[in-house]
C-alpha cells in the first residue's frame, strides 16, 4: 500500500481554504497572504502600511510564527487588530490553522487582513490560506538570483515588493537583473521597490492594495 | 490505524546519517552542514574560505538549493571541488540526497566537507546529514531577534556566524542582543562576527575549522 501523504495533505488544505474563503467574503475582507525570507522586513512594513491606511482602509493582521507573540506586541502597539499564530515547529501557516483563530478577530470592522506567514522562502507556498492574493517580499541584501533558485514562491505572487531599497548602494544587488529573474519565473508580477527607512513605494504598495480592495467589492465604503 | 510519519521520516533519515558518517570518517572528513536564511551570505563565506585555507586544508563542498546550479558553477571558478544538488521541490537536505552524491566527490583528497543546506532557517534543523558540527549563518540585516523566532537551528549549531558586519550600522541590529538571544536558546554556542567583503573575522573562522580537524584527527596531516 502506497499514501500519497503530500497530495492528501494539500487536498485537505485546499478544502479548509475554500471555507476560509467563504468566511472572509462574507465579512467583505480582501485577504492578502504575505511571504518572505526571515528578515525581509515583513513587520516592519505592515507598521508602515498601518500607518499609511490609517482614514482609508481598516487593516488587521494575522502573524505566524515558530515561537514568541514578539511581532503580535509590536503590532498592537501601532493599534492594529493583530493575532499571533505560533506554529512550534511547523515552517509554513496552512489554512487549518488560520482557521482555528477566526473567532480571535472581528473580522466585520477589518477591510483588508493581511497574514504574515512563517519567514520562509520556500515552503509557504505551496499552501494556500484562503487568501485572494500571495504578496512576497525580497530585500535587496539576499541577492538578486533568489527567484531563480527558490522559484515556486515567485510563481504563485500576484506583487512582488523589492525592500529595503535604501541599502541598495552598500549591496551588490542588481536590481535589474533582480526583476528581470521575477519576470522570468512569473511574467505576469507586477513589482515595486520599497524601503521602510526612507518611506519610498510606500505610498505606490497602499494604492495598489486600495486598487485591489476595490476590484473585488466594487467600491471602498462598505453596504 | 494512525501512522506517526515524521517520526518514521526522521528515523529513516538518522539511519542512512549514521552510514554517511561512516564514510566520511573512513576519508577522514571533517563534516560540517552550514545552514542559513537565504542570502544569508553562505556561497560568499565558502569562496573567501577557499581562498583563505589554501595551503593548510583541502575543502570541498556539496551545495543543496531548490533550482540552478549557480552556486556550484560559482566556487568551481575558484577551482574547489563543488557538488551540486537540487532538491526540486524539498525545503532541507537529507541524509539520502547526501548518500545518492557521495559517489560524485573524491572524498579521500578532502580534509573539510562543507555541505551548504538550502536556504530556510527552519527546516534544514531537523535532518542530520552526518556531518560532524552544524554551523549557521546569521547576517545583521536579518534581526536580532531570529534566535528566538526560530530556535531549533540556533539550539543544533555549535558555530553562529554574524556576516555582513560590514552594513552593520546601515541597520538597527543591536549585535549585543543578537548574541544574549543566540546564548539564550543555546548556551554553548560560539560565535564569530564575520564580513566577506572586509574581511573581518574569516581567519578567526578557519582557524575554528582547523582546530575542529585537529581535534577530530588528532593532526593537521595525514598518516
């Protein structure tokens, strides 16, 4: 007798994310499932984007991680809705346990929910949370090869957000050539250059996520 | 019927450790698996320590990524002894990807195998290779919080090195703290500040290395 244990999983995966889904539609929520390397600066830019949206749009946070609630705390203080996930020692968020902490959020005052997965390149992507889109972040200091060495997470992002572009000069990042790979790996990904420092493509990354709430329900205020 | 995978996955992969390190003790190797976030600095920290060992210890290196062979074409111009695997899909090394390529690398005309894991700073922790010491990059501008985020590698490795000391005051890195959290999850970890682009540190790293020889070996040279 032979399991495919690893098909079986994502299967059961997949279910669970369609009832996510289910959940964040009715409650009107565009749902973005952030991916990076640890370090990329996942947290640090949704204290900015909490910031930039503050009139706009209502964000909330869903935060993975292996151990400590030290990225919940720290986005609480910029008083955002935020729940911390710790997964032990799973190296990926998956749908089930998204599910086990919606009734932790009040998901009817939240127009966008962002959930920050574990820090890692390469197996967050191959299980979907749910979400409408994958966003991943890549920061100039781990090199402008990585979409072609890690290339599945490329592949599944709708945005790719290049950061810490503020550090640029001290690297020897192409950025070019960096987009270029994305572009090879993904032809359809739109990216923008970010730096949380200096506040550049902040403004660029909020309008495309205002511009994506609005292409699913139509209009920014709710019913 | 309930079937305890992981248990069975890692107890296979102890098994088939324990035969690698068989050989690579017959070759008189000393074995370490260097493991790292990605773009943590790991291909630039084998060229330099290539360069810097020239002479006194013969290095050769198994490189493990998901797609490419960028890294092994890399150190081969600097005419060390590079294996390439890729994993495909696989988050980690295993013992069983090592087994299957020991046969492509002259193990006997090597003193120190360096086998660079993929880049993730979760999975890689849990399989042993059969190597004799795990050793784990850290670069400034990941956080100095890592350690506790992610334990499980920093608990396994008996080296952290911090790279790319150079950029350090280009981040908020606070170095100090980076090292109480390293020591907090493990107490016997040694740690060397390290830059590729500098310098700095990589003597204190190799003469780690040949000490790590010496001790296994008993002497630099062979019977």
């Amino acid at each position: 007798m032979r399991i495919n244990v690893m098909a079986d999983i994502l299967q059961a995966n997949d279910r669970i994310a369609a009832l996510n889904r289910q959940v964040f539609d009715g409650n009107r929520n565009l749902v973005l499932n952030l991916m990076s390397s640890p370090g990329a600066g996942k947290t640090t830019l949704l204290e900015k984007t909490a910031e930039a949206l503050k009139g706009q749009l209502r964000l909330g946070v869903i935060v993975g991680d292996i151990e400590t609630t030290r990225d919940a705390d720290r986005l609480e203080s910029h008083s955002l809705p935020a729940v911390q996930l710790t997964t032990g020692s799973a190296c990926h968020l998956d749908a089930n346990m998204i599910a086990s902490v919606l009734g932790r959020i009040d998901l009817a005052s939240i127009d966008v929910l962002i959930i920050e997965n574990v820090g890692n390149l390469v197996c967050p992507a191959e299980f979907s949370l749910g979400e409408d889109l994958k966003v991943m972040v890549l920061s100039v200091t781990e090199g402008d090869e990585k979409p072609l060495k890690y290339p599945a997470m490329f592949r599944e992002s709708s945005l790719l957000l290049i950061n810490k572009i503020d550090l640029l000069k001290h690297t020897n990042f192409d950025l070019e050539e960096a987009k270029a790979n994305a572009r090879r790996i993904n032809g359809g990904i739109e990216i923008i250059d970010i730096s949380c420092i200096t506040g550049e493509g902040i403004c660029e990354w909020t309008t495309w996520l205002s511009s994506c709430h609005r292409e699913k329900f139509g209009s920014k205020s709710r019913a």
